[in-house]
C-alpha cells in the first residue's frame, strides 16, 4: 500500500533562557494558535531536546523545515531560507546545552538517517545570553520577525502540499 501524501515535520528548535535563541519556539507557539496544519505536517517544538530532534529525523520525511535563531552577520531580526547539507558522520556528540543543526544532522547521518529535503528558516539574532546570565524573551527585531517567519514557512508547506495554497 502506497501513501501519495507529503509527510513534511516542521521542528522548531532553540533555547528561550537564552533571549534570541528562543526564536523557534515562539514560532512554534504562534503556529499552533493558526490556521491547523495539511495532513501529514507535523510541527513539534523541540526546544533544546537534540536527542529527540535526531531521533525524529531518523524517521522519513518529505521534507524537515528546521526553524532556528541564525547568525550570519546581517541586521537582527533577517530571516533566511537555507538548504544545509549534511554534514559527514565524525563527530556525533550532542550536548543538549550546544545543540546546533548541523551537530544534529551529522548524528542523523552517523545513525544511517537520510531524511529527506532539509530546509533551515533561520533569523539573526541581535543577543543570545549566555547560561550564566541567562535572558528571557526575544529582542525586538527578532520578535517582529515571527510571523514574516511563519509566512515564509507557510509559502513552503504550499509548494509540497498542494491543498494547503
């Protein structure tokens, strides 16, 4: 038996003790209050949790819409739409206090996964505290950016699950 639906997981990841790096799990939180998502989209916030993310892609997927704070050098609050490769299986450490995609992705990899297309919505975040001060809540410019966020997550949910336009 065949099943011709999108199977599409939208995992939110980040720390919200440390200010910017809560980014998708505010995503996650407005996402739920909308619109219910197409068949076969799941979104789950994973927070800090690396070893339920990993074990998560381990399963097949269509698609993984990783939602992320992202530095890349632009003005707080950017958002980004990148296609991360997987990086090789080395070092498979994870360290729920430092999770990263990419450490994520190479555990994935180190344990025979190969989910399917891997997108990361990231934003710039303009302060991450650190575990010793701590910061809760999200700068301004990255708080403004949510729901431009969840749009661009939305636009990529509809070019995979055609009823969802």
């Amino acid at each position: 038996m065949t099943d011709a639906r999108r199977r599409i997981l939208i995992a939110c990841i980040g720390n919200i003790f440390l200010g910017d790096d809560g980014f998708g799990t505010e995503v996650a939180r407005r996402m739920v209050l909308r619109a219910p998502l197409p068949e076969g989209v799941i979104l789950r916030d994973f927070g800090i949790r690396s070893f339920d993310l990993t074990y998560a892609l381990l399963e097949p997927w269509d698609l993984v819409i990783l939602v992320d704070a992202c530095s890349r050098g632009a003005a707080p609050g950017t958002l980004y739409v990148i296609e991360p490769e997987m990086p090789a299986a080395e070092d498979t450490r994870l360290d729920a206090h430092s999770m990263s995609p990419a450490s994520v992705l190479s555990a994935v990899r180190a344990q025979g996964g190969a989910p399917g297309k891997i997108l990361l919505v990231g934003c710039e975040p303009a302060d991450i505290g650190t575990d010793e001060e701590g910061k809760l809540g999200l700068s301004d410019p990255v708080m403004a950016a949510v729901d431009e966020a969840i749009a661009m997550i939305e636009h990529l949910v509809a070019e995979n699950v055609p009823q969802f336009q």
